[in-house]
C-alpha cells in the first residue's frame, strides 16, 4: 500500500510535470528537489550523458524564464558521482565519512560566479543552506555540525547579477 502522505496528487512527492506546472503558473514552493528519472538521469550503462544534461538545461532554462528566476539558488548535484568516478580517497570527518566527491554546479544570480570554489562541502550541506535561509533547526547531528560548511561561500546575497541591492526587495 503506498503512503497517502508521499504519493498522490496532495503530496509532498511529486513528478517533474508539476514542478514545470508550477513554475508556469507562479505556484513553485519555496523548496523543490528534482531526482531525473530513468533516460533522465545520466546513470553510466543506461542513460545519456547528453539527454540527461539537455533535461537539466531545460529545467533551468523553465526557472529563468520565470518570475522566480530573481530569488532563485538552483544546486545540480549527483549522486555516486554522476559516472565521473574519482581517483581522491575521500576525507574521514566522522565514521561516516563525507563520501565521495562528486560534481555540483550552482546557478543563481546571487553565486559570485566565474570560479572553481574548492572549499569541502557534503551533501548535508544544501540542507544546512536551507535550514539557514529558512531559519530552520539541524535536523540532525551532521547539518548541526559547525565544520560543516553551508554552501554560502558560493553566494553574494547583498547584491544580484544587474547590480541591484536585494536588501531593499525585503527578501
């Protein structure tokens, strides 16, 4: 049986048509994750690396598009890599560890753009983002954790791309 609160039309869960509906009609909630699915989502031996990246490229072009664009922080990240395997042993933070490296790129007219940020991030990491823009508890141990960076690094939230001061929008 699947769980009415994750499945659904009035779920939390939903398929990337009504993310783009959303987008469309101005309804897109302050936080959205998309996982690609199947031809999507670039997994090596299956999918393709072109049509997975052209979906992406399309998703972001949706949200530039938008009257959300303004206020947006897109984070492309991969899991197990993206099939770009690493040849880094992965550093040990904790008996977790932080895994393996894997490629994000962040898109947002608040990133300082132009540069190749080498500061260690996880991927708890957007959490802790989201937490912090959103004035949110850590949920866990990890996101709580001091050492763990927050991704604000990336960002200039003081000032957009066109030179204007978000501070006077009242974000």
């Amino acid at each position: 049986t699947l769980n009415p609160a994750t499945t659904g039309p009035g779920a939390h869960l939903q398929d990337e048509v009504g993310f783009l509906s959303d987008v469309q009609h101005g309804t897109l909630p302050a936080v959205s994750f998309i996982k690609p699915l199947g031809p999507d989502n670039e997994h090596p031996g299956y999918a393709s690396l072109l049509r997975g990246q052209q979906h992406v490229a399309d998703l972001v072009n949706a949200v530039k598009a938008s009257r959300f664009w303004k206020n947006t922080v897109i984070i492309v990240t991969y899991d197990e890599n993206g099939g770009r395997w690493d040849h880094v042993t992965p550093p040990m933070v904790d008996s977790w560890g932080v895994g393996t490296r894997v490629p994000t790129i962040v898109i947002s007219p608040f990133t300082r753009g132009g540069n190749v940020d080498g500061t260690q991030l996880e991927t708890v990491s957007i959490l802790k983002l989201i937490e912090r823009r959103y004035h949110l508890a850590p949920l866990s141990a990890r996101d709580a954790n001091p050492a763990v960076n927050d991704l604000t690094q990336v960002f200039d939230f003081a000032h957009d791309k066109e030179g204007h001061d978000s501070r006077d929008s009242g974000e």
